[in-house]
C-alpha cells in the first residue's frame, strides 16, 4: 500500500480504536457516524410507555372528567332528592377523588413505599398535639368506646356537675381495669359525650408499660392518653386540660380478685403537689364494675419478668381461651363524682413544698375516694345489674 493510501486509511479510522487496531497493515474500518440517544420521553412512547408527567397529568385530567361527571349525575336527581343527602354524596364523592389524587402524586413522587405510608395515614389528622393526641383517629375510636360505654358496660354516670366544664382540673380515681386502662377511657368517652355542647376532653394519664406496649401504647396516645409523668401533668394542667389521674398507679389495675375495691396506697404525692402549685382543683371519682371485667386469681412472674411488665395477670378466661380470655367481662358500670377539693385555696402553693402536708393531704383525698366507692358498692344489687 502507499504512503498515501496508508495516511488516508488513517484519517478515515474511527477515534475510538484500540492500539491493536492501528496497526499499518491491518485494513482500514469505514467511518461510521454516531448514533444520537433519543430522549427519555421519546424511548418510553417507543417502548408504550408514556413519561411520568404526562401519565399524571392524564390521571389527573380523568380525574377531574369523572368528577364533572358525577356533579352532572347529582345536579339531575337534586330537584328530586333530600338536598342534604345530595351534598353528603357529594363530599363523599370528592373526598374519594381527593384520597385517588393524594395517592398518585404519592405513587409518582416515591413510587409503591410512598403510596403504602399514604393509606397507613387514611383517617389520620394532619396534625396532632405536642401529647400525640390524633383528632380524626380518636373519633373513629368513639364508635368503640361508645359500645362498650352504652353497650357492653351500661355506664352510669352521676355527680358530672362537679367537673368544670372549662378550665383545669384533676379527676383523682380508683383503678381497675385489669388489662388495659378502660376506667380512663370509659371516664373520658362519658364526659365527652354525655354533657352535650359542654363535654370536656379529658386527658388520662396512663403507666409507663402500657404507654411502651406494642400497638397498644401508640393507639392510646392518639386516642389522647398521656404518659403519666409530673412533667406531662404539668403542662396538661397549665394548657387548662382535664387531667385524669390514677394515684395507685400499677397496683391498682393489678391488684388480686380479693382485694377489689381496696385502694392501694397512693404513690408519693405527685398528684398534690401539682394541685398545689398550678391551684388546680381535685374532684375525686369513685369507678365502680372495673374491679371486676378481669378477675385477677393469680400472677404469671415468670412471663411478666421475660416481657419486662409488672405483671401478666391469670384470670378464669385468660390464658385458658387464649385470645377469647382477653375479653372483659360485661359488669354493670358507675362512674361518680364527688365536689372538687380546692387545696390550693385551702393551704397555698407553698404548702407544695412541705413533705408532712402533702402526705396528710394525700392520704386525706384517698380516704375520701374509698369512701365513695364503699358507698357505691351497698347501692348497686349484683355485679352484672
């Protein structure tokens, strides 16, 4: 070959060959031109797939096509049909449409774990207190407790011109309840529901091993249980809430079968020194049937110690039925309370600050709940009536 030929078979060779390839006698390659990557938009249509931004913006478009349609369906039966019914379809119908829209751009933006965390949030508000309390969970709740208040339990409710209908206060009550803390919730749902425009939340505190079970503990807390703690009393109280408070603490809802309705001793103070200091006023609460739902004839240590509670109770159904054995009792329910104590008033804040008056005053509202409760116990005729 030439020395012409050679330089021109140079030039003509492609700039990405390899050393081997340049070798002189190896023949020459024909140039080739480069080939041009379409864009993204043009391969997915290629591969009929539309991009991300189109497909929303059609899903998007259908969805706002079926909602002009179903106001089309429901403006032709309006003239014809109850006017509120026609506007309950209608929110119905746009809250349908707006949970679809909420989980496509979800889906889009961060593909199927997006949309999962999105219908984990279905009923959930959009935003919750600084305790976790959950406005639009709790009310799905109260259809719950609103059975086993009206339903399973028969609640009875007296003396609720006691708590004020605004401002803070301490509901200091017996426990029970053995599982769970119902005479809480059955206490809150009551006051909520049964006062008509002037139903109170009521923020019951809860022990630290129910507040770190398992589903349960966070249910609680949207549900407007609070840790029981003198720091989240506190602040309840200066937030001007209800505050429902179980001074016997884990003993109470653990107590023995035999020991029902004998209050145990009131931890420490907590719940007088903060009466003391914020001048909230103390209504005590006798709660009558909790004793009962879950008859306690002994205590399973060994589990309680390998789950770290306090205890694992043994009732007649539980473990016996399993699962079914978790299901309480339906007992006859009175919840009562009596005039508020104003120690505030009575004896100053700085009586927060002195050891033998805080231990009187404590002693002082605990006798004054078992008296009520032993009351209450000679009115009623049989645990289940």
């Amino acid at each position: 070959m030439a020395e012409g030929e050679v330089a021109a078979a140079a030039d003509a060779a492609p700039n990405d060959a390899t050393p081997g390839d340049a070798h002189p006698d190896a023949p020459a390659r024909p140039a080739r031109a480069k080939r041009r990557r379409r864009p993204k938009s043009v391969r997915a249509e290629v591969r009929g797939e539309r991009p991300r931004a189109q497909a929303t913006d059609a899903f998007g478009e259908r969805l706002r096509a079926l909602e002009r349609e179903i106001d089309e369906v429901l403006a032709g039966i309006g003239a014809s049909a109850d006017q509120s019914l026609v506007t309950a379809a209608r929110d119905a119908a746009d809250g349908v449409l707006s949970f679809y829209a909420d989980l496509a751009r979800a889906f889009w933006d961060g593909g199927v774990a997006e949309a999962f965390i999105r219908i984990r949030m279905i009923g959930t508000a959009d935003h919750v207190d600084d305790f976790g309390y959950d406005v639009a969970f709790a009310a799905r709740m109260a259809i719950f407790l609103e059975f086993l208040y009206g339903r399973w339990w028969r609640v009875e409710m007296r003396g609720v011109e006691h708590v004020p209908a605004t401002g803070r206060v301490m509901l200091v009550a017996n426990h029970s309840g053995g599982f769970l803390p119902y005479d809480g919730l059955m206490m809150a749902h009551g006051l909520r529901t049964r006062r008509g425009t002037s139903g109170r939340v009521v923020r019951p505190l809860i022990e630290d091993f129910v507040h770190h079970l398992p589903w349960v503990g966070p249910a609680l807390t949207r549900m407007g249980a609070v840790r029981a703690s003198a720091e989240n009393a506190e602040r309840l109280l200066q937030q001007e809430h209800a505050v429902a408070v179980f001074p016997e603490g884990a003993k109470g809802v653990g107590k023995y079968y035999r020991d029902r309705y004998r209050l145990q001793r009131f931890a420490r103070g907590g719940f007088v020194t903060l009466a003391l200091r914020t001048g909230a006023p103390v209504v005590p609460v006798a709660i009558i049937g909790g004793e009962e739902i879950h008859p306690v004839i002994a205590k399973w240590e060994g589990l309680a110690r390998l789950l770290n509670l306090p205890y694992v109770p043994v009732t007649p159904t539980f473990p016996w039925f399993g699962l079914a054995g978790l299901v309480p009792l339906p007992t006859k329910w009175r919840i009562v309370f009596g005039p508020p104590i104003d120690l505030a008033a009575e004896h100053g804040a700085e009586a927060a600050e002195d050891d033998l008056i805080v231990n009187r005053l404590k002693e002082q509202v605990r006798e004054r709940v078992q008296r009520m409760v032993v009351e209450e116990l000679r009115l009623r005729d049989s645990v289940f009536g």
